[in-house]
C-alpha cells in the first residue's frame, strides 16, 4: 500500500509539474494589452447620411465607381474597355454568400481555431460603415459586431429602492421639467419597476421599442452607470449582457497609372484584449470568373506554378502559403519535418479571365501576408452552377502557435498569440495589363517593370556563367586512447581552391566564379560567425590573404561565404541573449531529420536560430574580417532566405520587423557584392548574384505545371544560377542543362578537392556527390553547350508553354533565337537563330 501511495504521489507530482509548465510557458508569454490611439475619423459620412447612390473617382485610364449600399465597386479598364468587380457575377443565379465578402475578420479563440467574422453579416446589413473621400481617394470604415439589439439582460433587473430614486428616478425628474422626456414615458418606466420589500423589479418587457427607450433613459440621461449594473447583477444574482466581440477597421482605396491601391489602415483598428484580430482576408474574390469563363492565375512560388481556371480540380484543398516560407519560430518544425516543397519568394501573384489580366503586388505588409488560391463551387442538381476561381492575401494581425499537452492517455492544444500586433498597414497594388489575350509572360514583365521602378534596377551588362562552390572543412569525430573528441578536417584547402581552377581551366573555361563555403569557424557547419575562427586544416588567415590575390591577379571572383542566421552549436552564443525565442521563450533551432521517420536526428549537429542583434554583429565581423583580408566579395549562406520571429513578450519582433533590420543589414554591404542564396524580394534586391534561385515550383494538387515565372521577372537584372547540378539529384544533368536554356541561368556545380567517402559514414554523407573529379566531363559538356547557343546576356523576350502537361515549351531570346524544350525526353531543338553558324 506504502508503495502504492509513493507511486501515485510521483505520479501527481509529474502531472502538476507538467501543468505548471505549461502555464508559464502559455501564460508568461503574455503581456499587458495596449489599445491604438483612437483613429482621426473628421470627414467621415455615416452610411445613413449619405445621399449618393454611388462614389466615383476617375482619372485619364481607370474609372472607380464604389457602390454606397454595400460598398461593392467596380473598375473600369478604359485602354481594354474591360470592367473589373470586386465581386463575382452569374447571369442568373444568386452568388454564394460567401463569394459576395469584400473582406473577412478572423479573431482569437483560446482552445480553438481562430472564428470567421462575416463584414457583410455584421457591419453592412445594418449600415454600419462610413466614407470619407478626399483626394480622389475613397476610404470605408467598417464597424463589424458588437451588439445589433439590446435586450432585457441589457438592463438592471434589479435594484434597491433607495438607489432607483436617488441615481434614476430623481435625474429622470429634472429632466421632466427640462422637457428631455415626458412625464408618461417616466410613468411607463416607473410602471415596468414593481417595488417589493425595497428592491425595484423589473418585469418582463416583449416590446423591442421599450427596451431601447429604457436604456436610454437609464445609461444616458439618469446617474446609474454600468458599474453601477455590474455590482447589482453581482448583489442581486442577475445574468448580465455578454460582451460581443466588436471590431472596426477602415480601408483605402486609390487609383493610380497601373490600377488601383488597397490599404488596410493598421491606426484605424479597434479590437479588444478579450477578442483579438487572428487576421482579414482582403478582397478574396476580386476579379473572379465563373461558368463559362476561361483563365489562370500565376504564383512566383519556387520558379513558378500555373493553375488553369478549368483544370477540373475543382474540389482539391486550396493553395495556401505564406510569403516568404514558414516562420522559423512557429511550430513543430524543430520536432518533425515540415512537408517538403518550393518557397513563395515574391510577393505578388497573377490573375487573368477571358484574356484580360492583372497581377496584384504587395508593398506593404508582404511578410506578415499569406496566399491563397482555390476555388469555391456550388453544385446543384448534380452540376456545377458556380465554379469561381479565387487568389487573395490573407494579413496576419499577430501570430499564433499552440503547446500540445499531453497526458497518458490524451492529448490538448493550448493555443497562445501574442498580445502585441503588428502596426504595419497592408498595401497591395493591382496592376493591370494593357492588352488583350495576354499571357504569363505579360505579366512576368509589367511585375519586372514594377521591381525597376521601385527599387531603381540597372541592366546587367552580362550574366555570370559559372559558379563553382568549394567546401572548405567539416569537423571530424576522433579517438586517442578510446576517448572521443572532434576536430576539424579539410575538403579542399587554400591549395585545393587553386588545384580545381587549373582543372577547369585546362577544360578551356576561363569565365567563372569561386564561392569558398565553410573556409572557416570548423567547415560548413559553421559556428556563429559573430568571429572567424581560421583553421590551418582549411586555410590559415595568411593562406586566404595570399589565395585572394592570386585570384585577383587571373580576375576570378572569391565570394567568402558566411552564415548569417544559423549557428551550429553554442559556440561564441549566449543562448538567453543571442538566439531567437518563440511564444513559449524556447530557443528556436533545429537538428537535422532522419529521412526515414521525418522525425529530428538530435544525435547530429545542432543548428540555432540567431535572432537580428547576433545577425547584425555578423554582419559587423563580415565586414572586420573581409577589410583584413583585402576582398569585397562576401556571400551567405542563409541570410534573406528565412524568417525568423522573436516573439518574447519583452520583445516581440513580428517577421515585418525582422525583414526590414536585414535590409537595414544588407545595406551596411553597399561597398561589396554581395551573393545570396534563393533570397526572398527584400534582399535580392540588394544582391549582386544569386545561386540556388528555385528551378521548380510546388507540385500542389491544384497547380497544373510549373514556370519559370520567377526568371522571366529576374532577367537581364540580375545574375542567378539554379541548385548546384551536382548535388541536386534529384533531376538529371540534361534536366538542369536544359532548365539553364530555358531560364538564361548560369550554371553551379559544388566541388570539394579531397575524395568524399570519408564522408560516407559522417552526418555530412549529403555531400557524397561533390569529389570534383567525377564531374569534370558533365561540366565541360553542359558549358560548352550552352555557350555555343550564343544566349549568354540576351534578354528573354518570350515563353510559352506548348502542351497540357508543361513539359513542350519554348523560348525566345533577342536576336530571334528560339528554342523548344521538350522535357520528357530531354532534347532541344533550336527552331530559329541568329547566325546560320549555331550547333545543334
């Protein structure tokens, strides 16, 4: 028994220490709940006010015309006399309710998923919106929720006599002589509170009119306040009104040469501590078709994917992403693999219906948005009557993840967000193009010419051809005595890096860049970067200097590469201030998975999540170290790639935030070229080249194919190169060759000088592949063929895909070259060239 009782009292004491951790990491991650400041609604117009039917603002190529009586709008294209709806339409059936949403409110629940909020439902069925137009804007300020109908728990069933004549029936007297009220309708009050034993009760009132003349007379022209009704409800027993969730939020609307702007104004929100905004979906139906409408719409996720508006998928899950990747800091990602697929690194997609298209671009809030793209069907006598093809952003308000609790025999999801919001408004762009039937390469060029503009491009005068990585070091397990240690061993050293230029040089290759990965700070594993760490085993600070110049001397390119973000293990990290937190104030790191389960391998290295002070002393030791080895040639690994947010309650960085201090990092390079690696937007921007730049995209149920949307967009701007040819196996040679043809990007092969099968039995067997030996003929191939098509630094000037599977295409570069692509049996032919002198 003795024993039984010790069992059950550890047993409990597990449970209870269990529940007390997850209430601190649930409930300490919350902090104290500050209201905006009230937003400046002068100029407003209620809805009741307005006289005008409609709200027009025009200029020489767009007219907006904005419905008053639900705040639906059109646009009228004048160069392709098309007419853009917020809305879909049908020729005779009743749109779905849910297709005829502008917006939609999603806001916090603490044990379930986030509830849906309909704005048509609960702000403009009951004229509960406002205009303001000013400056050939027109702005509408919703007020979603709260209480649509007082009722009889809106008013104090009972109360003491003595404070019913002293806090309301003597200021309801005064106002009598005032001639506020009149003396019947205080009768009819005092009527409806029978007196018993000194307490007023008030007896059951059906009239809805009454109602709402009593709260008025009570809460408005007597002394009883609401605490006053809290503290009776609790005296007397009486249920009160539940509080609503109520929300109000305005939105922006503006022409401008290409289109129209939406801005969801961040200032003009009002939410509640108890019913937190989750997030707004903006304009989810904008533009769609329906039966009998044909198009597509275009997504830059990994090179790019097409979804054809008929395709027959129409009930497969919709597309969801979020832009730029998944956060680092939300989930279980450093438990179990996420599933695999391409990143959405752009924030923009395209829509096109009956020939005539747009894309729609975010320039404000693109880090804390999410695509989504699907369809929504109605059927009806076993037919589709509405097929409605929609794309749209869904914006993130604040972030959210949950804390699986776990017991013997079950399990629960405590849900946590944060109390803190993103302030950041959300702005996107839709631009439209001026032309009929046009196509994805139409849009692939008006998004071109937006990035241009924004960001002030330059032609590129010529494309990089080659790129050769080369894997400095890796860190070893050994043993002296039978005691284990590590040390850090070499793949290609200082006189490795020289030995594979000669090699390639001696195939005739003279145009290529070096990328020197893992040249430090134990190999390409590296620990943080916050300092070098020279490795004679790799390359001394000395050997590096000299290997610099001599490169300099023959113009080779040396980018050193760096890792900005991850740091494998705890060297040089002080964990509680150096590494990125999550809502629950765990570290954010990961170990590598083991392929066979996708669950963590925590026997390997671990990798931790650097937050933006411990990334921006990188950048200062990048700096420090390449002014001491006299190059300006710096490249990363990880940085721009990812996002990260730090969500500790002292403070919260929302991934907006993060994005924008590694911009305010990237421009501290401005003297260097700088090299990144599948950056997202707001740092490839900044970059001089890019590698591994996706040459896939997401194979989801709804995408038909892939394009390489993210190329046509990126051409004659900049320098990319997809994945190293040799390491990605997961395509043939002639596969990546003929993508290289397809997208004008420059080749990348990652080579080590030493032999790999040391390699085998290490956690650093994924680099099997990369002993330079076993590729020198494949390189001197591919080189030479795509060299002798003379397409190296021309401009794409069109694309098209040439049957239903993607896998026929055909491109066309400056200078008449053409070139058709057949993906299932990975040949070329070209069908048109510049000179007569081409090799086929």
């Amino acid at each position: 028994m003795k024993r039984k009782m010790i069992k059950y009292s550890v047993i409990l004491l597990l449970v209870l220490s269990l529940t007390t951790f997850v209430l601190v990491q649930v409930l300490g991650a919350k902090t104290k709940y500050v209201e905006r400041a009230p937003y400046d609604k002068t100029g407003f117009v209620k809805k009741e006010d307005y006289t005008q039917d409609e709200i027009v603002i025009e200029n020489t190529k767009y007219k907006f015309i904005l419905d008053a009586e639900d705040t639906n709008f059109e646009l009228i294209d004048k160069t392709t006399n098309q007419t853009w709806y917020s809305t879909p339409k049908h020729d005779t059936l009743l749109i779905p309710s849910d297709a005829r949403e502008l917006f939609v409110l999603f806001y916090e629940r603490k044990i379930e998923a986030s509830k849906r909020m309909s704005i048509n439902d609960e702000s403009v069925q009951y004229d509960k919106y406002e205009f303001r137009v000013k400056d050939n804007t027109i702005e509408v300020l919703y007020e979603v929720g709260g209480k649509h109908n007082l009722t009889m728990t809106d008013l104090p069933r009972q109360v003491s006599s003595e404070d019913f004549n002293t806090k309301i029936l003597e200021p309801l007297q005064a106002k009598v002589q005032e001639g506020v009220i009149t003396q019947r309708q205080l009768t009819s009050l005092l009527n409806n509170y029978i007196e018993t034993d000194g307490i007023r009760y008030l007896k059951t009132i059906a009239s809805q009119e009454s109602i709402d003349t009593f709260y008025k007379f009570i809460f408005e022209y007597s002394d009883y306040t609401y605490e006053d009704y809290l503290a009776d409800a609790e005296k007397y027993g009486f249920e009160t009104s539940q509080q609503l969730p109520y929300f109000e939020f305005a939105v922006k609307y503006t022409l401008t040469d290409n289109g129209f702007e939406v801005r969801l104004i961040n200032d003009s929100i009002v939410e509640t501590e108890k019913f937190p905004i989750a997030y707004i979906d903006i304009l989810p139906f904008f533009g769609t078709g329906n039966m009998g409408d044909q198009g597509f719409t275009v997504i830059p996720d990994g090179s790019g994917i097409y979804i054809d508006h008929n395709n027959l998928k129409y009930n497969t899950v919709a597309y969801e992403k979020r832009v730029y990747g998944a956060d680092l800091s939300i989930g279980t990602a450093n438990e179990i693999k996420p599933q695999t697929g391409e990143k959405l690194s752009y924030p923009m997609y395209g829509y096109n219906k009956n020939g005539y298209g747009f894309i729609n671009v975010i320039t404000s809030g693109d880090a804390m948005s999410t695509l989504r793209a699907g369809f929504l069907t109605e059927v009806r006598n076993g037919s589709y009557a509405h097929k409605i093809s929609y794309a749209y952003y869904r914006y993130a308000i604040r972030e959210r993840d949950a804390f699986t609790f776990q017991s013997s025999t079950n399990s629960q999801r405590v849900t946590s967000w944060t109390i803190d919001y993103n302030t950041e408004d959300y702005v996107s762009s839709y631009q439209f193009v001026s032309k009929e039937n046009s196509t994805y390469y139409d849009m692939a060029k008006l998004y071109q010419s937006h990035l241009v503009e924004t960001y002030l491009l330059e032609k590129i005068e010529q494309q990089e051809k080659l790129n050769i990585t080369l894997l400095g070091g890796y860190l070893q397990k050994k043993y002296f005595l039978g005691i284990p240690y590590t040390t850090v061993d070499s793949l290609t050293d200082a006189k490795g890096v020289i030995n594979i230029k000669n090699e390639i040089q001696k195939l005739g290759i003279n145009d290529f860049t070096i990328t020197y990965s893992g040249f430090s700070n134990q190999g390409v594993k590296s620990t943080s970067y916050v300092k070098t760490h020279y490795n004679d085993q790799i390359a001394s600070r000395k050997q590096l200097e000299k290997l610099i110049k001599d490169l300099k001397n023959e113009n080779i390119d040396l980018f050193l590469e760096f890792s900005a973000l991850y740091a494998a293990t705890d060297k040089d990290l002080n964990l509680d201030k150096d590494v990125t937190k999550n809502i629950f104030n765990d570290d954010v790191y990961r170990y590598p998975y083991l392929e066979s389960s996708k669950v963590t391998d925590k026997n390997k290295t671990i990798s931790y999540v650097q937050n933006t002070k411990t990334s921006n002393n990188v950048i200062s030791n990048v700096i420090k170290t390449s002014n001491k080895l006299n190059n300006n040639f710096v490249s990363f690994t990880d940085f721009g790639n990812q996002l990260a947010s730090n969500l500790t309650k002292k403070n919260t960085l929302f991934r907006n935030e993060v994005a924008a201090k590694q911009v305010e990092m990237i421009e501290r390079l401005a003297d260097y070229h700088v090299q990144l690696r599948n950056p997202n937007q707001y740092l490839a921007m900044y970059s001089d080249q890019i590698l591994d730049l996706d040459m896939k995209g997401t194979m989801h149920p709804i995408v038909d194919y892939d394009i390489p949307f993210v190329a046509l967009f990126l051409n004659g701007y900049f320098n990319y190169s997809g994945p190293a040819i040799n390491v990605d196996d997961s395509k043939s040679i002639t596969w990546h060759m003929l993508k290289a043809i397809e997208t004008g990007a420059g080749l990348q092969f990652t080579f080590t000088n030493e032999s790999t099968t040391k390699l085998i039995k290490t956690e650093y067997n994924y680099l099997i592949s990369t002993y330079y030996e076993y590729w020198m003929n494949d390189l001197k191939q591919v080189y030479q063929t795509i060299d002798g098509l003379n397409i190296n630094g021309k401009d794409i000037i069109d694309h098209k895909v040439l049957n239903l599977q993607g896998s026929l295409v055909e491109v066309t570069y400056e200078g008449n070259i053409k070139i058709r692509i057949n993906y299932e049996t990975e040949s070329y032919v070209v069908v048109s060239w510049e000179t007569s002198k081409l090799n086929m």
